[in-house]
C-alpha cells in the first residue's frame, strides 16, 4: 500500500525529513573514509565505474591512461562469473525449500509441495523479465572489488512477477542493527522529471517539478533519498497496512525537504551483502582491498618496463656535435643534412642503456599470479590434465570448492537466503503457490532453504563420500556376516544419499507406494515358495510311488 503526499508539507513532516536527511549526513560521515579506498580499486579493477573515480570524470569516458595492466580487471570479471556459475548458475537447480522437521521433510505431500514451490521460484527468479541474470553478475563485480553489493527485490507494477535490481553501491549507506547485520538503507540518486513523474505520478510531486514536467524540461534531475528501514511501530495483526509492515519505506525529494511516498515491506527488500568484513565495521572489504597493494605495484613494474622495452627497441641516437644542418629526425624514409666532410665516421649510433626489461617480467609474472590467487581465479576454474581420471578431476574440483566455504557461507546468509525469503513472500501472496498441504499448517513449523549449487554440492559431498568409505570398510565384515547389515536404516540411507545429491522427489516412491511395492514383492516370495514346496512334494510323492511299484514288483 501506498500513500501519496500533499502539495504543501506540514510541521510534523518537515521534521521528519530532517531527522531522516541527518541521519543520512552521519552515515555519509562514516563511509567517507571508505569512499576514498573504493576510488583507488576503482581505478585498477571497475575503470568504467565511473561514480568512485573523479568528478570530473562522466559516463562513456575512456579509462585512466595510467593503468597499463588489466589483471585486476580480468581477475575480478572471472570471480563474479565464477560465483554466478557456482552459486547461482540457471542451468541447474541451486537451491531447495526443506522443513526442519524430519518426519515432516519425509512426507510425500510436503515433499511435493515443496519441490513444486521450488520449481515456480526458481522460473520467476531467473525468467529474464526479472532482472535476476544481469543485476546479480553486475552485483557480484561489486562484491568482488569493493567488498559490497546490494540488491533490490520487489514486485512489478503490474504485480506480474518479481523485479530484481543491482543497486550502485555509490548511492547506497548502511546501517547495522543490533545483531550486527544490514538493517537499514539510506539510498540516494538521481532521476529525471520525466523518471520521477512515471514512478509516483505528479499528484505527489513538487510543483516545481510539475511545471519542468509540463514545460518538457524532462531530463532536468533531482536528487531523491529512499529510506528503507525496520518499523518499530508494526502491527503483526494488521500488515496489510502501510505503516503496520515489519519495514517501512519512504521517499524523499531531497532539494525541496519534502516526503514523497510512503509504503511499507513484509519483509526486507534489500539484500547487503559483504565479502569479508571487521567486527568493527559496518562495511566489508573484498579481493580488491587484499589485492589492491600488488595492483599498484603492478602499474608501476608495467610502466617502468615499458619505458625500459621503448628504450632498447627505439634507444635515444648519439651524433656529432657539429655537421648536421637541421635538427636530425628518426621517422621512416626521413632526409637528414649535414656538411660534407665534417661528419664523423661512425656517424649516428644508438646509445647504449644497458637496461634490463627480462627482469622486470619476472616481476611482472609474480604480481600477476599472486593477484589471481587473491581473486580465488584457481579455485574457480577447473584444472583438468591429459593424464588426470575423471574421479581425479572431481575431487580436486571438490576440494578446491570447500576451500571457499568461509566466503560462500557469508554470501549464502547476507545475499541468497534474503532473497529467497523475499522472493517466496512476494509469489506467496500473488497467489503463484498451490495450498499447503495441512501438515505445513501446523504451529511451528518452518520452512529452510537448502543450497545445491556446485559449491555447496562439493561441501556436501563429504558425507557421501564418507558413507561410501565406511561400505568399502564393512564390505568385509558383511560378507560373512550379514546380519551385520541389520544396523543400517536402508530406507534413511537411500533418502540421505539422494538429498546429498540433489535427487528430484519425483523420481522417488514415497512410503505408501513403497509399502505396496514390497507387499507384493513379499507375496510373489511367498508364492514361489509355495510352488517349489508342492513342486518338491510332488517329486516326493512320484519318488514314493515309484518305490512302492518296486516294492510290489519284488513281491511278486
């Protein structure tokens, strides 16, 4: 639900907008020292983010002449589509709706719920109208170089599915709640009029804007604040209203002091999530700051070299001091001058520097591939050799993916799970959903997301894994006892193991179907054990006629 504003602001609201406006002058204070930071990654791995880097710099411009090597740049390009593929990758299911509960989660009916909840979140999600495709890789570039990334989710206007977007971490201040994580953002940019009219109608709007509007002054900008934050005045009873939802939204017009919408979310929309951070601060820090010290070396190693490489390739010319009619010239098919018998018989000879740019790519070499390593560039890519087995391949795959496991659990918390979360509300009350089963009805019970990309398939492997070595050690014992067996919950076993392994439900019988299944089973044992016990007394029977026709033939 939305509220539009009146034309002319009254006291209470002027006074709120200046409590929000010096709220966000104090978190613009504590992020200014961050700030300068960003513009030096800015400049050596996100050169066309241009809203770190000078004032004077503007949108299409060309990169810092100063940066002579793209590691950074590449290095940090192969992160975020590692963490896009390895994460998030639409090719194949990442992620499950689970019930904590065990003799819930082993239930037909949930389980088929839950895997079709699934299905419809996984196709609104990544369904390209959503944005969910190139605002999440634009964010993970972020997340890489900065060490931050935020994303917006909300429903369309036409409350035809979910609207995902990147926010620009220029534009975006945080605020931590007691519990250490993201609860609050104070956003600010810039729209045009034609932008602002199309997003809250001119109703709300400034009659200064209205006249630009109308006078079609329409890429004429002004700047708007959008405070998203929790509402400690929420009504659980009544979250159908605007102001009763757990989080509440407004929006300022900066330059005129004056609130132009208010609304409310059921749940937060904003997703801030931070690639390592310090207990002591609000914002984290990424590959970019642990890499940033070898960056710069690296520009001046690459320049120097360069200059050094120039040198020996076009080395500066020694020449007489005296014969030459015009300053000498060194461009192709040039005509140089001098008086005849006055030119020295060695003529002109290239000085000798004695420079040494062999040195300088080793050096070159090293701050490239330690750069690369700080950007994870080898966990991410698949090492595969001529001479390597496929299992070989697997488990260094496996191994170099659970070395992440730090990084992708803090982005699987800060990122994924409230997106999800959001997400599922959002298609929940559009009605995307069929009726829970009534067992998910019940008090209590709640849903968990349950991760199986690549990376947490890899974490989840180890206990697989060491199932199937400790079969491998039994496999002994079993073979000549067997009732050993009889301390393994098959049923659980093959439940677990197709969970490890991200099994669709569909493919499995649930516990009624397989109870028909063994039924019959069972009777076809009987049966046949019935047919050889009467195929058996009938060999008995015809044996002991026999022996009495040969009894009765020895009498006679």
């Amino acid at each position: 639900m939305t509220v539009g504003r009146s034309t002319e602001a009254s006291q209470q609201e002027r006074e709120e907008v200046k409590r929000i406006l010096k709220r966000l002058s104090q978190l613009k204070s504590d992020r200014a020292n961050f700030e300068s930071h960003w513009q030096k990654i800015a400049k050596v791995v996100m050169p066309f983010d241009v809203s770190f880097l000078s004032q004077h710099q503007t949108e299409g411009m060309d990169t810092d002449p100063r940066v002579y090597d793209s590691t950074g740049i590449h290095s940090n390009e192969l992160l975020a589509s590692g963490f896009y593929s390895l994460l998030t990758n639409p090719a194949s299911p990442w992620f499950d709706l689970s019930v904590a509960n065990q003799r819930l989660a082993s239930n037909s009916a949930v389980k088929r719920w839950l895997a079709d909840v699934t299905r419809i979140m996984a196709y609104e999600i990544q369904r390209p109208q959503s944005g969910f495709t190139t605002s999440l890789h634009e964010g993970y570039r972020s997340y890489g170089a900065y060490g931050n990334m935020c994303m917006f989710v909300t429903e369309k206007k036409d409350l035809t599915g979910l609207q995902i977007n990147s926010l620009p971490l220029s534009e975006c201040y945080f605020a931590e709640n007691a519990e250490g994580q993201i609860g609050s953002l104070y956003r600010v940019y810039r729209r045009t009029v034609l932008q602002l009219v199309e997003a809250f109608g001119k109703a709300s709007l400034h009659p200064e804007i209205v006249k630009k509007y109308d006078d079609g002054e329409l890429n004429t900008k002004f700047e708007i604040l959008h405070m998203v934050a929790p509402n400690i005045e929420a009504d659980p009873l009544n979250i159908k209203a605007a102001k009763s939802m757990p989080y509440k939204s407004t929006y300022v017009d900066v330059q005129h002091g004056r609130i132009i919408q208010e609304s409310g979310y059921n749940e937060r929309p904003f997703m801030a999530a931070r690639f390592y951070k310090a207990s002591h601060e609000t914002y984290g820090r990424g590959p970019g700051s642990n890499a940033l010290p070898d960056l710069r070396m690296l520009q001046q190693v690459v320049s120097t070299n360069l200059r050094a490489a120039q040198k020996m390739i076009d080395p500066a010319l020694m020449i007489p001091d005296e014969g030459f009619v015009t300053p000498i010239s060194t461009k192709p098919a040039a005509v140089n001058y001098y008086r005849s018998g006055t030119m020295d018989p060695k003529g002109v000879i290239p000085m000798q520097m004695g420079g040494r740019p062999d040195l300088g790519l080793d050096i070159i070499k090293d701050l490239q591939m330690r750069i690369r390593e700080i950007f994870f560039v080898d966990q991410l890519q698949l090492n595969t050799g001529p001479q390597m087995t496929a299992t070989e391949v697997m488990q260094r795959t496996e191994e170099k993916l659970r070395l992440m496991g730090p990084v992708v659990g803090r982005a699987e918390s800060e990122l994924l799970s409230p997106l999800i979360i959001r997400c599922f509300g959002i298609l929940m009350r559009a009605g995307k959903f069929d009726t829970p089963p009534e067992e998910l009805m019940q008090p209590g019970v709640k849903l968990q997301i349950v991760y199986t990309s690549p990376i947490a398939k890899a974490q989840q492997q180890v206990e697989a894994n060491n199932l199937t070595r400790a079969m491998q050690v039994l496999t002994p014992f079993l073979s000549f006892d067997p009732a050993a067996m009889d301390k393994f919950n098959t049923d659980k076993t093959v439940e677990g193991v197709c969970d490890m392994y991200s099994i669709n439900p569909e493919y499995l019988r649930d516990d009624s179907e397989t109870a028909e299944v063994r039924q019959a089973r069972a009777q076809q044992q009987q049966q046949a054990q019935m047919s050889e016990q009467i195929k058996n007394a009938g060999i008995g029977m015809n044996n002991i006629a026999s022996g009495m026709d040969t009894l009765g033939q020895m009498e006679q």
